[in-house]
C-alpha cells in the first residue's frame, strides 16, 4: 500500500487507465490483508477512525448520480447548466435532446461527458477501500514510520528522477516526457511538485519524531542545539527524513514550479509557526537553514539552473505571471461556469467541456483543466463538492489539533507532517490542480487516513486534554512525560467487555466488518469498469502512437474501424468515437483517391493532397470515365464518419471536436445528396449550428475564430462568416488587414457589421475602405465616431487618427472638418511631413488652391529640407500662369454692325 504513491509516481503520475486498473488489484489486496485487524484492538477501535469515508462516500455517491440518465425536469434543477448543454447546445445539429422528450422522460445525465464521469467515480471508489485499510494499517503507531518514510522516499524519486533529466536533457527512459514543462516522471511541473511537497511533509514529520524521541525537544524549540541535529545522521529514519527533504526542496527550486515553492513557505510557516499560538510566527527553524545549506553544495557544482526562483517575477522583469499568464482572466469565465451548473454541478472530470460555453475573456489555448483545483470542484460537483472539502478538512483539522496534545513523539512528528501537507495543498491547489493525480491523492489520503485514525487511537476526542495545573507542554518540552492522559472510557469498558464476553466484542464489531465488506465489495464493483477503460485507453495509445505508419493502408485502416466498432460497444469513450471518426474519414479520402482513376503513383499522390478535407479543391462526386449506378464507397465512409460525429454530440454534448469534423464533412455531404444513396441530410442546418457553436468554444481564440469566417465564406454562410471575422477581430486586430482583403473579395459580406467598434481596429479598415473604388460612406460616418475615441492614447497615434479623420471627412465632403483635423494632426507630428504631403493634395483636388500655397510654404519653412513643399509651390504657380481668363469675360460682338464696317455702305 505504501508502494503505490512511489509506483505510480513514477509512472506519469498514475494518468494512464491501465496503470490505474493494475494500482486497483494492489489497493483491494490490501484491503483483503487488512481484515485481520479488525480483531486487533490495536488496529482497530471502532467506525470512528474511519471518519473520512463518510465524506468520500459522499463524494462517490454523488459522482455516480451525476453519470446517470435522470428526468429533464430533475436535471434543469440540479444542474442548469448540463440541462442546457442537452437541449440549447444540441439545437440544430439533428441529435435528439431532452427538450423534445416528454416531461419526466429519462433523457440525460447530470453529467456533461458521463463517461469521463462514471471512470473518475470508480476510481474515486477505489480510495474508500484504500483508505478503510490505511486506517487499520496505522492504527497502531509502528507502522507510521514506514508510512512517513515511503511518502518521502516517493518525493525524493521524482526529485532525482527530474535532477537526472535536468542534467541529462539526452536521457532516453519511458517516464520522460519530451515537453518543456515535465518534470520527473510527471507531465507537468506544477504536479511534481506536489508530490515534492508531500515528500517534504514526510521528510519534516520523521526528523520532528526522532528529535523528540532521542532529545525529547522539538526543532523549532527554545532548547533546540545544533548538537541535538548533528547527532540525527546517526539514527537510520532520521538520515532518510535528512536526504529526502533535502532532495525534495533541490527538486523545488529545480522544477521551475513557483506555486510549489510557495506553497512550501505555507507549509514551513504552518508547521513551525501559526499552529504554535504560544511561540508566535518565529523564524525558520534551524532545520531549514540545515536543509537549504544542503540544498546549495547538492546543487551548485552541478551547474544547475534554479528556474523556479528565476521565474519569479522578482528576479526577471518579464516573467510569467498571474497577470500575463492567463489564469485570472479564466477564472473569472470558471467562476460564470460556476454559477450555471450550481448547485449538482457539471459532473466530475468534466471541466475541459463544461466551461466553453461561458468563456467570455478566457486565452486562446483549451483549458483542460482551470489550474485552480477548488474553482474546477465547485464546477463539477458544485454544492456537494464544496461541503464534502470542508467536512474532510474540519476532520482534519480537529484531528491535528488534538495531537498536539499527545506525549508521543511519533504523533507529534505526524502533526507537524500533516500541518505542513495542509497548508501546502491549500495554497498549491489555488493555482494547479496536481491532487486530481492518482498518485498524489494517494499519497494525500493515506496521509490524512493516518493522522485521523492516530487521533482515534489516543482517544479522540474523549482523549487528551490540556493540564490547567503544572507546566506546560510548551513551556518545558523536557517535562512531557510529567503528563500521561488516561484512555478514553468508551474503549476501555469496549476492551473490558471483548475480555469479558467474546461474544459480545464481535457483536460491537459486527459494524466494523460489515464496513469492510461494503469497502471491498464496492471496489470490486468497480474493477470491470476500469478494465475496460484500460482496455480503451491501451488501444487508443497503440494507435496514436502507430497511426501514421498504417494511415495509407486501406486493408489496415478497414481493420482499426472494426476493431473501434467493436469497442464501441462496450464503451462509450469520447476520445474512441473521435479516433472511429478519424479512421473513417481517412478511408473515405482514399477511396475517393481510387475513384478518380489515377493512371500514376506521382498523380494519386496529388490527387490525395487535394482531398484533404481542411481544404478539398475537387468536385465531389469524383469525374469517372465510366458512369456507375452503384454506391460510391466513398459516400459511405464519409456518411459513416457524419454519423459518427453526430453520436459523439450524444454523449457529449459540449465536445469540439465532433463540430470541427462536422464542418470539414459538409462540402462532401451536402454534394452527395445528389448520390442516390445520398439520402436526407439537412447538412447545411447542421454546418451552421455546428459553425456557431464553435465561435463561442473558441471565444478568445483569434485564429480559430479566423478559420471559422473563412470555412463559412466558402460554404456560403456569411451569417456565421460575419459572426466569425467579428470575434476573431475583437480577440486580435492585427487580423484586420486579412479581414478586410475577405470582405473585399465577398460583397455578400457587410463591412459594416463585420468591423467591431475597436479604435485600433477601425483606423485599419477605415484607411483601407478609403482605397476601394467606391467606398461605403455610411461605413465612413461610423468610423468618424469610434477613430479618435482613445483619449490616452500615445500623441503619435492620436496624430494619425486625426490625419485619418482629416481624409474622411475629405471624401464626405466635409471640407472645414477635414481642414481642421488635419491640421490638429500636424500640430500633434510637426515632423511627419507626410500629413502636410496628403493635406495639400487633398485641396488641390478640390481646387482650393489658395490654402494649399498657404500650406505650401508652411510646410517649406518648418521643414526646409523636405522638396516636396517647393514643387507644390512651383505647381500651383505654373497653373496660375498657364490659365487662361474664362470665355464669358470677351465683350460680344455684335455680327452685323462689323460685315457693315467691314463691306462699307452700298451704292
């Protein structure tokens, strides 16, 4: 049982369904060797030691609630937000939702991925026999050491296995992920260090008990002497507590995770400092500086990198932070998802899907998880999740509080370990969310089990209590053995009457082993369940990782489809019918490959390329030579991948991905119609449902939003193009150049709708509406309101919106603002001289030529190196001139009075 947080540590932290289902057998064996200490009165005092199941039972309960199918009417008060996502969410795209049942139909779950679900229900169902037998195991305190030593050894071991890769960037073992954020055997930092923190508890807990037992004084005690820590080396659990702690903070400082190391100052101060009333928040015990002297010479000649320290914000101007990194911003779309799923929650495991439709200011990139633990529970489990955290926490709190008042060393050393685990999960947690990890929630449960059943085996709460008379215990530390608490009464008429009556002792411990059955019986339960999710998953990987040898093999790809068919029905994993999905798709472009009749290798190699649906440039049906009646295979395969994607949206609802493959299949099914297999399919419908759904998922994602617009323009909906190119705008006007050259080329696209009322982004396309031929005006009139809009904008850029004003209002005809706006842009950039370039050619255009001399040699005298302003000079001159007076000033002359002058009187 300890084992397994080291095991799994080591093999990416326990993600893979398989290494859970194998951690399952280990954890139901455990359980089954535990038994016989439910005889054992020093392994077992009753249900009150098992006081963590109740909240962990809970949990589970309300995990599999979520998994099922329930009344829409149920499930739109329990969770607004998944009643949502079957109904709001799935309009338009052909699948059945709950809004088209009848009231109190069975038609969903509260869950919005039940399978994702129903697999963290059953391996959350597998802590409950883990933690029922941690608590018999460590019921009794010779055991502790071995669990305080095994949490330790498990951090340590992914501190070196993470020091080794630090030093070996070349190193080829399996554990190693090639990914700048790995660490250990962990995928992400942030997790390992976790797991560090963990073994760092351990590490403190252990050299806290052997202080006590061997100098009966604390580390962090008024008496405390060097010689009291040097003369630990010598004692073996003392000398793994030195190494592991010490391995533990290199790895901290090593791994690059700045909420680790913070969360190891929360710990440090919580476990030598709040929790010591008397004593006052005191400095960092000698221990630390201990530690952290250790730390440096482990380090320093390896010419490592402290990245962690260096990715303080402290150390680097331009580092990574809350602020820049996108966390704040998330959660404030978490907290709106939050709020829409409260109070059953979105189901367990399911954050990745449940907050898309409320992300509103969230980064581009997908959030999997919120990298904020508490804020992702309070998603997926809502009210329930949040009462079971604080009841476990109160239990553990109550717990640490009462050791403290035990004689024992070894409870001591426990306290200090578990008041540094709290703290550290508290404050880790706020910024990851590494305790979802098989291995560390391990490690944490059988951690808390351990405090909670020690608590029990001193009594509990009819235990210890604090002397009123004497000394206290932190007043002379030396003088604890002047104080033996007695044990509580209600185990010792227990003990008495097990001696007196044997009957009657197993008839108080019937409870006790009904529980234990219950606890093994429910993770058997579960076993088959995370065999064929292993199963699902093993698959998955052998085909992700082989894939694109096998993708051009058609016999290969026909056998993957059967083989994911045939798994899809025993398993409804969206990841399987994505993979099913892709197979099919794939079979089909090559068996359009084939029904194009390539006469070469080099031509089906090109006729291959085209097909590829994120861009297919041939006609569908393909151009055959021979006209046939029968079904194209391809049309099947397509059909089939159609369908396959609709399936998917049935079982999850929120998911991206069947959209996306929606949208590239459209072209194909809506030119197959014609087939006669063609059948009726409202595809366009379906493409444009599936287009908007997309834009509020990818809501923050400029390129993706791009993406959208421009598939739309080329399937012909300039409704969803419009919607697409705005958003993408709004989330990155730098786009605004490549928006602008499509609404260009697409009149059917209104430049007045698709430009966002953004002063950056509406100078972009103001300047370039000025360059078509005919101009919108009204678009022009919007503009002049949104351009000069930024008040605390740089003078550089309020010049320019001022000289774009200027040749707005030229082109409206509006000559005394345009005059005024461009000379507040050459007051604002005296030196931009290309201001007073286009001023001056706008009033030669409109023949006011007086004002443009004026200018003129304004212009020559602040910038007389500038030739421009002289050859207008010189221009307007040569024009004044060369003009020649209008025909109406020459005095008529009257005709017939000059032929008379002319011809002279007649004879």
């Amino acid at each position: 049982m300890v084992m397994l947080p080291i095991l799994l540590a080591v093999d990416f932290g326990g993600i893979y369904h398989w290494s859970q289902y194998i951690a399952a057998f280990g954890i139901i064996l455990a359980a089954i060797l535990a038994l016989p200490g439910l005889t054992d009165s020093t392994a077992s005092s009753g249900l009150r030691q098992h006081a963590i199941l109740w909240p962990l039972g809970v949990l589970v309960f309300w995990a599999f609630v979520q998994s099922v199918a329930m009344p829409a009417s149920l499930i739109a008060w329990l969770s607004p937000g998944s009643y949502t996502a079957f109904t709001e969410w799935l309009v338009g795209l052909e699948v059945t939702s709950p809004g088209q049942a009848e009231s109190g139909a069975t038609v969903a779950s509260m869950s919005v991925s039940p399978y994702d679900t129903s697999h963290v229900a059953a391996l959350v169902t597998l802590m409950l026999p883990l933690c029922w037998a941690a608590s018999i195991v460590f019921h009794a305190r010779s055991r502790l050491m071995m669990l305080l030593s095994s949490l330790a050894i498990a951090g340590a071991s992914v501190a070196v296995l993470g020091l080794y890769r630090k030093l070996d960037p070349t190193a080829d073992l399996w554990i190693f992920q090639p990914k700048p954020n790995s660490f250990g055997g962990f995928v992400n930092r942030n997790n390992a260090a976790l797991m560090l923190n963990l073994g760092l508890a351990a590490s403190l807990g252990l050299l806290s008990w052997r202080m006590m037992a061997m100098h009966q004084v604390e580390v962090d005690a008024p008496e405390f002497e060097f010689n009291d820590l040097v003369a630990l080396i010598s004692d073996r659990e003392s000398l793994v507590g030195l190494l592991s702690g010490t391995t533990c903070i290199a790895g901290l400082l090593v791994n690059g995770s700045r909420g680790g190391l913070v969360a190891a100052l929360f710990g440090m101060a919580f476990a030598f400092g709040y929790v010591r009333p008397r004593r006052g928040l005191i400095s960092l015990p000698i221990l630390v500086v201990i530690l952290a002297i250790s730390v440096t010479v482990l380090i320093t000649p390896m010419n490592l990198n402290l990245e962690t320290l260096q990715r303080w914000e402290v150390f680097t101007g331009d580092a990574d932070t809350l602020q820049s990194n996108g966390r704040l911003l998330h959660w404030s779309d978490g907290w709106q998802a939050a709020m829409a799923y409260f109070p059953g929650g979105a189901g367990l495991s399911t954050y990745a899907y449940a907050y898309l439709p409320y992300q509103e200011v969230s980064p581009s990139w997908w959030y999997e998880h919120a990298d904020n633990l508490w804020l992702e529970l309070l998603v997926e489990t809502g009210l329930v999740g949040l009462v079971v955290a604080v009841w476990i926490l109160a239990i553990l709190l109550f717990a640490l509080n009462r050791l403290a008042v035990s004689v024992d060393p070894l409870d001591q050393g426990l306290r200090v370990a578990g008041w540094y685990a709290i703290a550290a999960i508290m404050a880790s947690q706020f910024f990851d969310y590494g305790l979802v990890l098989p291995a560390n929630l391990i490690a944490a449960l059988l951690l808390g089990t351990a405090i909670i059943s020690r608590d029990i085996a001193n009594g509990g709460s009819g235990g210890f209590t604090l002397p009123w008379s004497g000394h206290h215990r932190d007043e002379n530390p030396r003088e604890w053995t002047m104080h033996t608490a007695p044990e509580p009464p209600n185990r010792l008429g227990l003990n008495r009457s097990a001696r007196g009556n044997r009957w009657l002792g197993g008839f108080h411990r019937l409870p006790c082993f009904l529980l234990a059955g219950l606890m093994i019986g429910g993770g058997l339960y579960v076993i088959p369940v995370l065999r064929q999710d292993a199963i699902t998953d093993s698959l998955l990987s052998r085909l992700h990782a082989e894939y694109s040898r096998w993708q051009l093999n058609p016999e290969a790809l026909e056998e993957m489809e059967n083989v994911l068919q045939e798994r899809r029905a025993a398993d409804t994993s969206p990841l399987l019918f994505a993979r099913l999905g892709a197979v099919q798709r794939d079979r089909a472009r090559l068996a359009e490959t084939r029904e194009w009749r390539p006469q070469s290798a080099a031509e089906m190699g090109d006729i291959y390329e085209q097909l590829d649906l994120s861009n297919h440039t041939l006609p569908y049906p393909p151009e055959s030579s021979i006209v046939r009646q029968e079904s194209l295979s391809s049309w099947k395969h397509y059909n089939d991948a159609w369908q396959t994607s609709l399936e998917t949206l049935q079982i999850c609802p929120l998911a991206q991905a069947p959209r996306g493959s929606l949208l590239r299949l459209f072209p194909i099914i809506r030119s197959g119609e014609s087939l006669p297999s063609g059948g009726t399919v409202n595809a366009e419908a379906v493409a444009h449902a599936a287009a908007e759904h997309l834009l509020v998922f990818y809501n923050g994602n400029p390129s993706r939003q791009f993406a959208l617009g421009e598939a739309s323009i080329r399937r012909g909906d300039f409704e969803a193009a419009t919607e697409g190119l705005r958003a993408a705008l709004e989330a990155d006007p730098a786009l605004t150049a490549e928006v602008m050259q499509l609404v260009q080329d697409n009149p059917e696209l209104d430049v007045k709708e698709v430009i966002p009322d953004s002063p950056r982004v509406m100078r972009s396309a103001a300047s370039r509406v000025l360059q078509w031929e005919q101009p919108d005006p009204e678009f022009l009139r919007r503009a002049v309101k949104t351009v000069g809009s930024e008040k605390d904008a740089p003078l550089e850029t309020r010049a320019h919106c001022e000289e774009l004003l200027g040749r707005i209002h030229f082109y409206l005809d509006e000559i005394e603002p345009a005059k005024e706006h461009y000379r507040q842009a050459i007051r604002m950039a005296p030196e931009k001289f290309i201001y007073r370039v286009d001023y001056i050619n706008q009033l030669l255009e409109r023949g006011l030529k007086s004002e443009a001399l004026r200018q003129s040699r304004i212009g020559r005298n602040a910038l007389p190196d500038k030739p421009q302003f002289q050859q207008f000079i010189d221009q307007i001159a040569e024009s004044e001139r060369t003009q020649t007076a209008p025909s109406d000033a020459v005095p008529e002359i009257d005709r017939s009075q000059l032929d008379a002058l002319l011809n002279g009187p007649n004879p």
